[in-house]
C-alpha cells in the first residue's frame, strides 16, 4: 500500500484513482479547477474501438495545409513563434507515414477493445450510470473519394476483427429513419458504444470521494520536489503534498508540468467544441460521424443531443472562435438539409483541450529520469474511450505487476 499523488483530475487521473483505489492504496488526486467541467466532459462520448488510425496520418498534413486557411475549418494550426509547437510539429509530419498508421492499429485496437471491456465492468459497480450504450457507430461520407476510403477501412477494421460494414443510402435509413440525409452510404461500426461524459465523471468523482480518494481542487501544482532520481512531492500555489507515487495526468498542459521536473513530452492542446441540446426536436438513435466535415453527433442520455468537432492547435490562454461553431453548423446542414441550429452565444460555448501527443498515440509508462512517476497523458482524440485502460494500465504499472497489453508503443520517452 503506497501514497499516491495524481497530478490531473480529468478521465485519466480519475480512472487511474479508480483502479489503484482497488489494490488498496491512498490517493491524492490534485486538480487546478474545480473538477467540474473540463475536456473530460464535454467530448463526444465515443467508446471507439473503430479508431484505430491515429491522429498523426499523410492524409492529415495533406488536408490540413488547405484547411489551415479557413476559419471554419474542421482543422486548424495557430501559426505562432513557440518552440514547443515548432518541436511538436516537426515530430508530428515526422510520424505521419503510413508505416506509422500501420504500426499504431493494433496497439490501438488493443488499449480501445480493453478499454471498452472495462467500461462495461464498471456499468454494474453500484454507484455508476452513465448510460452506456452499445448501438454502434456510423461513419457518413458524402463523397465519392471517402467512399473509396471507407470500403478500405472497413476491410482493415475486419482484419482487426472489428465489426464493421459499408452501408449505402437505403440501409442508413433504415436505421435512421425520417430523417432528410444528403449522404452517399456510411460505415457502421457495430464494434462501438458511447456514453454520456459528464455523469461518467460526476459518478467517478463521487465514487472516488466515497472510497476515501482526497480530491485537492483549484490547486495548481507549481513544481516537484525531488532527491535524485525520486519524487518526494508536489508543491501547489497553496500547499505541499507528499507521496511515494506520483501519475501525471494533467491532460494538455502535461508538456509544461513535465517540463518542471526537466522533461520533455511534445504535447500541444488541440481545442474542440460542442454543442448540446435538451429536448432538441432533431432525434438520430445512433452516433455519427460526419467523415468530410469532421464533425461528431451523439445522442445522449434524457433526449439531449451533442454535436461536436474542430481541432484548433492553438495556446490554451487564447478566447474561443465563434466561427469554428459556425464551422460545425453549415458542416452538418450539409448531411442534414432540413437541420438548422441555432448559434449560441460566445458564453455558452462550451469548448475543451484535447492532449495531442506528436504521434496520434498516448504516452504511457514510466520515464528512465523519475523512478516513482508515471505518466498518463497525449490521448488526443481517444481519452475518454481509452481511459479506463489507461487507469488499468497506471495500475498495474504502479504495482509493478505484468500489464494487460504491450505498453511499448506508449512509451512515454519514444522521442527521447
Ligand atoms: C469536442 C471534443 C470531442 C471529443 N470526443 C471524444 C470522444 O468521443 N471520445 C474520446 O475518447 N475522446 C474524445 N475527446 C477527447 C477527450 O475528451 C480527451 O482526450 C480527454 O478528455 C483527455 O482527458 P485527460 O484526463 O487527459 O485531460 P483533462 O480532462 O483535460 O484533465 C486534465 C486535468 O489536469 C488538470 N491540470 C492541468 N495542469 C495542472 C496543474 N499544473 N496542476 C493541477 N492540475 C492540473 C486540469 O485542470 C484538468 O482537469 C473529445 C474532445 C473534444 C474537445
């Protein structure tokens, strides 16, 4: 039985409390906000085990150069003289091969398949009901070249053993039935599940707290405290908070807390945004993707609806942009002719900072400088379905036991 500090309350942080809180340990988790509303809750809710393409493709550098220029665009670089991005860019186009995207789909299949296991344990914990869903994923395309693309994927998603199939027009209707859908077919991933996010956590906090987790929040942690290779503790803006173990999970802002202790994680926040709607009178009963205009829409638990998309590279101190929202409306009016939403106001935007690692993969494990730390962090697109793996994995990683899967291609120091 350790101490155990957590540096980051989102799904990661909370999910690694969750399963070392089951061996027995004190935890400590330490957060810079109150815990109630960051990326962890507002997302799309996607259990993903269909994304087994990582972030950092060919495709992307090919199709974001074009986007970088429209401020509607489902992808976005903030062109700005920081060093980190430049560090991170240059790693990024590095690992966008096609080698890479090969290489990175089992290890992803894998943490995702693991992932979904657990969230499906955790459904009959007393305690958690975040309406999980097991009714697949659709994956609507428009155009004939992503329909080229999507028979590929779905060939690949068999090799993986994933279920998934090309459906035409008539068979989407049928599934979504008297809904007006500009849209050539689409894929369905039947391997998928989605969740509603926000009850996830509030349940996790709770649980968390009930089973004796000290959740220390609106504390920022400052800098470590350490001798030699060893972590000693943490020192806040108010406090200081000592432990044998320590998990970094401090989401997109992990590469300037790791670099406190002089590590380097390339890392940029990559900000999303979502809409959510209550009583919406657009009902769709399974998630979609929409393929062309990145944008994702999920139903979700007492008849909302959550419409989400973008991905902003941009300073997390930078205010949001009411034309990415825009962006993600005309992009759905495309597949939805009949559909209009209502732009919100800038202060009902919600939006969040996805951690992007620099290859589309997190970064998992121990570090060879810090004996007792573990990092967790750089899920990009994919922390939420990877979370309860990743809580397993920091777990069994922390226990020194034999882990679930192999952890090398997380390794968290693959850029050293
Ligand atoms: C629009 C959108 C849609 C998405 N959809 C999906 C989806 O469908 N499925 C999916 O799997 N993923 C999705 N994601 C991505 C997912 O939300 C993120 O990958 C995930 O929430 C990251 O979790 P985290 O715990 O690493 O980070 P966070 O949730 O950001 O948590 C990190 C925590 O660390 C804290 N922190 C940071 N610095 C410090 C410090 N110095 N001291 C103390 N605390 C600190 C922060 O306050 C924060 O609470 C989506 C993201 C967005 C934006």
């Amino acid at each position: 039985m350790a101490e155990i500090i957590i540096i980051g309350g989102g799904i990661i942080g909370t999910c690694s409390a969750y399963y070392l809180l089951q061996q027995g340990h004190h935890i400590t988790i330490i957060d810079k906000t109150d815990m109630l509303d960051g990326c962890s809750y507002g997302n799309a809710g996607y259990i993903s085990p269909s994304h087994f393409v990582p972030l950092a493709t060919p495709g992307i550098i090919k199709q974001g150069f074009k986007w970088m220029v429209n401020s509607k665009s489902p992808f976005y670089i903030q062109p700005r003289l920081s060093k980190s991005l430049i560090n991170w860019g240059i790693k990024f186009i590095k690992s966008a091969t096609k080698n890479h995207v090969e290489n990175s789909a089992i290890p992803l299949r894998d943490i995702s398949v693991l992932s979904k296991k657990l969230y499906e344990e955790m459904c009959d914990v007393p305690g958690f009901d975040f309406y999980y869903e097991k009714k697949g994923l659709l994956d609507f395309f428009r155009t004939e070249e992503n329909a080229h693309h999507s028979e590929a994927i779905v060939e690949a998603s068999k090799k993986l053993g994933l279920d998934a199939s090309l459906l035409n027009k008539e068979e989407v209707e049928k599934l979504e039935p008297g809904i007006n859908m500009d849209i050539k077919g689409a894929v369905f991933y039947k391997c998928d599940a989605h969740l509603y996010p926000n009850k996830l956590m509030k349940d996790m906090i709770a649980f968390l707290k009930k089973n004796g987790v000290s959740i220390q929040t609106n504390e920022t942690v400052k800098s470590f405290i350490t001798e030699k290779n060893i972590i000693k503790g943490v020192k806040t803006s108010s406090s200081e908070y000592f432990g044998e173990k320590v998990v970094l999970a401090t989401g997109a802002w992990s590469r300037e807390v790791a670099s406190k202790l002089h590590l380097s994680i390339p890392l940029v926040g990559g900000r999303g945004y979502s809409l959510t709607f209550e009583n919406f009178p657009f009902r769709i009963n399974h998630p979609i993707i929409l393929s062309e205009g990145k944008v994702a829409l999920t139903p979700m638990a007492n008849n909302k609806i959550r419409f989400g998309g973008t991905m902003e590279i941009t300073s997390t101190k930078m205010p949001p942009k009411i034309n990415r929202i825009k962006g993600i409306i005309e992009s759905v009016k495309k597949y939805f002719p009949d559909l209009d939403i209502p732009v919100p106001s800038q202060d009902k935007i919600w939006y969040g900072y996805r951690p992007c690692s620099a290859d589309g993969l997190p970064y998992i494990g121990k570090v060879n400088q810090y004996k007792n730390l573990v990092i967790a962090t750089g899920h990009s697109m994919l922390g939420l379905s990877l979370g309860a793996a990743t809580g397993k994995l920091v777990s069994e990683i922390i226990n020194d036991e034999p882990v679930s899967m192999n952890i090398q291609p997380f390794d968290p120091g693959r850029f050293d």
